[in-house]
C-alpha cells in the first residue's frame, strides 16, 4: 500500500519536489516486497536499494539546481541540470545504458515482484518526465535510448533459458514503447498499462500455478500439457511481441499510431525488437511442437488444486485470445 500511495502521490504533486517525496516513497515501500525469505531476494533488494538510490540522487541534485540562486546555476548550465535529472530517470527506470541491473534483480525476485517491478515501478518515473519541460535535443537522445533500450531487451531474450531473466528482458523491450507513448499521449499511456498489465497477470499467474522456471520445461506436444501450457501460458508470451489477432496486437497498434506521426524512424527498430522477441517466443513453440521438450508437472493437477485463481486466468486468456479485434478497433478509435 505504501508503495501504491507513492505511485498515486506522484500524479498529485504540483511541484518537483513533491514528485520527488512520492518516487521516494514508492521506492521504499517496494523494498520489503522485494526482500523475501530466499537470500536471493534479499541480494536483489540489496541491488535496487543501490541503484534506485543512485538515481534518486540525480534527480534530487537536478531538482535543487533548478531552484538555487541564478549565481550558482551559472556555474552549471540549465542544460546540465536536465541531463543530470534525464539521467536520474533513466537509472530508476533501467534504460540504457542504465539496465544492466534489471535483469540481476528480476532473475532473483518473486513472481509478485516481477509484476510489481515491471508495471507499478515504471508508472511513475513515466509520469514524471512526460511532464517535464525539457530541451528539444534532450527529448530526442532520451528516446534514441528508449528505442535502444527495446532492441537490447529483444536480443538479450535470444540467451536467456529461464523464464524470469526472459520477462526482464521483454520488460525492457516494452520500455521503448511505453516511454515514446509516455511522451507523447498520457491518456493512451494509461491505456496501454491497464492492457499490459492485464496480460503480464494473466502470464505471471500461470507460471506462479504450474510452479515452472526454465524454458526447458516446456512440455512436449505429444503431452496433453503441452496444448495447456500453450492455450495458458505460451499464448501471453506471444501475444506481449504483438502477434494478430491476441489481445497484445492493440498495444502495438496503439504505439504505431502514436509515434508514426511524431518519430516514424523509430518505429522501424520498435518493430524489429518485437519480430525479435516473437522469433523468440515462436521457436519455443516450434520446440514444444516437436516434442523436445520435457514434461516435469502436472498443469491440469496445477489449475484444479488453484480452484480460485483457475476462472481468474481462464478469463484473462480468453480476453487474450478474443479480445484482439476489439482492442484493435478500440485502440484506432481513441486515437482517431
């Protein structure tokens, strides 16, 4: 809750410092989630308590140079103190060069922390630099590392094996689109949080049920299994790279027809980190098809023992499955 009420302070602050106190409070109330009972989580608390302290020093340093006296200001320019805070947000946020430490933390946390960091973490630091009033040049070297962040996301997928250093991956690759929509639509940044984090729920749950960790757990077709983990699980993934017609397509849609008429260029790398991920994501299934894969649990078992939970992720992937064409037509609609 504390760490809610931080992200919620962050749209009511009417001031910089302000902001600040909220980030800072969303900050500190995600670390005793981020630190469970494994040593694991308590290293990748120990690790965002680092780096998000870092970068709340930058931005607190830029802040403080924004309000002193015009002698001191003169010794560094208005246009150093916008870098120092862009570069504040950007090692909060893990885009690069700064997202060396998103995929250590994630690949230690919980499930519930993975979601936590992808979605709730980033709404904030989003909403604070779309509202900034910063330098031309400066808007656009942030979204040349927002584009850069997305193709490092797509090919670090490319090595990874387990299945949460995988998801900090396609949160990264996701970075790109959510900032460039940040910056240019706040309203359908909005939208398209509420739909991703629809769909990352629905994948997390899944994983979390059938208590599974490595891609190499991935049932083979001629197991029963393997068709669930694929109508379940598998579907998410595909559908977060933004295939036709799942329900992940409206948040391409969405980013195309936000950025086309702004920065078209980046669209042509936005498009080949996802190809990338979707190849990614479509060789596993080819894997699973084949029957390489392994089959270590019961999925049905999984599902009937979590009675509760079974009609929660049974409608959020129909709505996956279903809801495509609609979010489509929905998502052209608001922008039109």
């Amino acid at each position: 809750m504390v760490s809610l009420l931080g992200t919620m302070f962050v749209f009511l602050s009417s001031g910089l410092f302000g902001m600040w106190i909220s980030l800072e409070l969303g900050f500190f109330g995600f670390l005793p989630i981020l630190n469970g009972k494994a040593a694991s989580e308590n290293e990748a608390a120990v690790k965002y308590f680092v780096i998000q302290s870092v970068g709340s020093g930058l931005i607190l340093v830029s802040f403080l140079l924004f309000s002193s006296s015009p002698g001191f200001i003169s010794y560094l320019s208005e246009e150093m103190a916008d870098i120092i805070m862009i570069g504040g947000f950007m090692v909060k946020l893990g885009v690069f060069p700064f997202h060396f430490w998103f995929p250590s933390v994630m690949s230690m946390a919980s499930w519930f922390s993975c979601f936590w960091l992808s979605v709730v973490q980033k709404v904030g630091p989003f909403w604070g630099i779309s509202g900034l009033g910063v330098s031309c040049w400066l808007v656009d070297s942030f979204i040349i590392f927002l584009v850069i962040t997305s193709l490092v996301g797509a090919l670090g997928g490319l090595a990874q094996v387990q299945f949460r250093p995988l998801l900090a991956y396609s949160s990264l690759g996701q970075t790109g689109w959510m900032g460039l929509i940040a910056l240019l639509s706040v309203d359908l940044f909005f939208f398209y949080m509420i739909l991703y984090t629809i769909l990352l729920v629905g994948l997390l749950l899944t994983l979390h049920i059938i208590n599974s960790y490595s891609v190499v757990n991935i049932p083979g077709w001629s197991f029963c299994n393997g068709l669930m983990f694929w109508v379940f699980c598998g579907g998410f993934f595909i559908s977060l790279s933004g295939l036709p017609p799942l329900a992940g397509s409206a948040l391409k849609l969405m980013g195309i027809l936000v950025v086309i008429g702004s920065y078209p260029v980046t669209l042509v790398f936005l498009i080949l980190s996802s190809m990338i991920s979707l190849y990614y994501y479509l060789s596993m299934f080819i894997t699973s098809v084949s029957c390489l894969g392994s089959s270590n649990y019961g999925l049905n078992t999984s599902f009937l023992d979590s009675k509760g939970l079974m009609l929660l992720i049974s409608s959020m992937m129909v709505l996956n499955w279903v809801g495509g064409l609609p979010l489509f037509i929905m998502c052209g609609g608001f922008i039109l």
